[in-house]
C-alpha cells in the first residue's frame, strides 16, 4: 500500500484516555506515522500533553466526524473512544449509545464515502460469558453490563460493514489493562497509592484471579496490529490481549507489598459484586501465532514499573 509522504496516517479517537496516550507514545517514538486524534474541547489532555504539539487534533464538539475523515485521510482508523460505566443507570442510556455505537458507526460510514480501509477496534473481555474456563476467541459471548453489550453490538455492526465494503479490521478483546497514568481508583493503582500513602486499603476478600496485562504491552498490540492489517489477507480477525494468566487480588497486594512500604489491607471491607467475575484467563494462541504479539512485561515488573511512576508522582493529577 503506497502511503502519503512515505508515512503511514494514523486517526485516533479516545488517544487522551489510558490506553490511547501509550498507543500515542508508540507512534511518536515510531517516527513513520502521521497523527490525528479526535477531542472534545473539554478533553484533559493531561496523559498526552508531552505530545501534543507533534499530532493533529480534530474537536468532534466542533466538526462532524465525516469532515474530519475528510480533511484527515488516514490510512487507518484505531478506535479507542468509549463511554464506560460497570453499572448504568437510565441517565447513561443515550451518551453510552452515542459513544459507543453511534459514533463509531459513523466513522466506518465515513472511511467508506471516503476510501479509508483499515480499522482497529477494541473490546473487551467482559463480553465473553466467563467461567472456569480459559476465554478464546471463539467462547460464548454473553455482555456482563450494558457497556459490554454495546461493545457487542457494535462488532456486529463492524462485521456488517467489513462483509459488504470494502474494510478490513481487527478487533482486540482486552482483558484487565493496568499501568501509570490509569484511573487512580482502578485497582492497582489504588493499592499502590494506599501503600505509598500509608493508608489501609478496603477491598473485597481478594480472592478473584483476573488476567491483569501491563498497558505497553497493549499498547504494543495496538502496533502489531496496523502492521498486521495492511498485510494480511483476512478481512476480520478477533484478538485476546491479556496475558495469558492470571493472578488473585491477594497475591497483587502481595507484590506490592515486596516493593517498599507495607501494603495494609482491609480484606473483606467491600463485599463482592453481585454477580462477581472470579477467573478470568485469556488463551492467547491467535495473538502469539497470527498477530505475532505476546506480553514481554511479567505482573511483578509491570508492577514495578508502575509503582516507581506513582512514587514519584504522588502529588500530581
């Protein structure tokens, strides 16, 4: 595929959010992509401000996502925007929609009008029906939370537009993403400030076991990815991204606790979710011998890493 000034154009959407600041950090430091993301014009730009000045930003609030396809001409699409909520009351009904079905079904109409072909979405794991068992790409599909099946319904859409025009895509299955620069309240995170705090940690008794994978590393499959569209003859491929095992509440706390400060911690404090998800484990076989990615970061320097970055940041945010 011949690309515009020998690089290759690249357009984001939720690139300010966790995961798409790392994806962003990859393409920067790849030095072969152009850059566009979208915004709002009440975006925090705090995770990607370092690189601000070396993408384009198009405000969705402000130009409708057809005229910045138009203007844009990406090569591909990485589609990371998302409208989460585990729990969703009737007020989170129409942005939940909007966001995650409206919106990105637009964007595949708009890569049509517009001669765009490659797209990479994200999933997640929680649309599977989880049980004992190991998740591959091929297990019942079964949404724990409107969020998840909004996440299905729009694969089924993507599905639609791949069969009948001419767009190939991949969709990455993410498992349980975890890093600096996340949501302090997200649990790692949380567990490690509670530990740099001094302060005790109230959870729930700790013994879920969830496929926790480190977000260069899935920042890394972002990038397998567009290489592996542009050169792949598959119109649709579906890809687990976790690790590959999986590891208790428990023995988290008891990494960190092994870094530094003691972690204390509350065992039982939070009762466990009604329904609760106790072993989550992806099989990874497709993404290691199709996509050619596989985690490089074990659980224990994933957790380093992060836990040296919110030490010396304990006052920012």
């Amino acid at each position: 595929m011949e690309m515009k000034n020998d690089k290759i154009k690249v357009l984001l959407t939720g690139a300010n959010g966790f995961i798409g600041s790392y994806v962003i950090d990859n393409l920067v430091k790849g030095e072969s992509y152009e850059i566009g993301i979208t915004l709002r014009k009440s975006s925090d730009i705090w995770r990607i401000k370092e690189n601000i000045q070396k993408i384009e930003s198009f405000f969705v609030d402000q130009i409708d996502i057809d005229e910045i396809i138009s203007n844009f001409k990406p090569d591909i699409v990485i589609h990371l925007a998302v409208y989460y909520k585990k729990r969703h009351i009737y007020g989170n009904i129409d942005e939940m929609l909007k966001t995650n079905v409206i919106f990105p079904t637009k964007l595949l109409d708009s890569m049509i009008k517009n001669n765009v072909h490659f797209f990479i979405n994200t999933g997640t794991f929680t649309e599977y029906a989880v049980d004992r068992n190991d998740l591959t790409t091929q297990s019942q599909i079964s949404p724990v939370n409107l969020y998840s099946a909004t996440k299905v319904s729009f694969e089924d859409i993507l599905k639609f537009y791949v069969s009948n025009y001419n767009i190939n895509a991949v969709t990455l299955k993410l498992f349980a993403p975890y890093g600096y620069k996340d949501n302090r309240k997200k649990l790692i995170p949380y567990l490690i400030n509670c530990a740099l705090n001094g302060k005790i940690a109230e959870t729930s008794p700790g013994d879920q076991r969830w496929d926790f994978i480190y977000v260069k590393d899935v920042a890394d499959a972002y990038m397998k990815s567009i290489n592996y569209l542009m050169n792949s003859r598959q119109n649709y491929s579906t890809f687990n991204i976790g690790s590959g095992e999986n590891h208790s509440i428990k023995e988290i706390a008891e990494i960190i606790s092994n870094l530094g400060k003691k972690l204390q911690v509350n065992w039982g404090a939070i009762p466990y979710s009604n329904p609760e998800t106790f072993y989550v484990k992806a099989d990874i076989t497709s993404s290691r011998n199709i996509l050619k990615w596989w985690p490089k970061y074990s659980i224990r320097d994933g957790i380093s890493e992060t836990y040296e970055w919110y030490k010396e940041h304990t006052s920012d945010e």
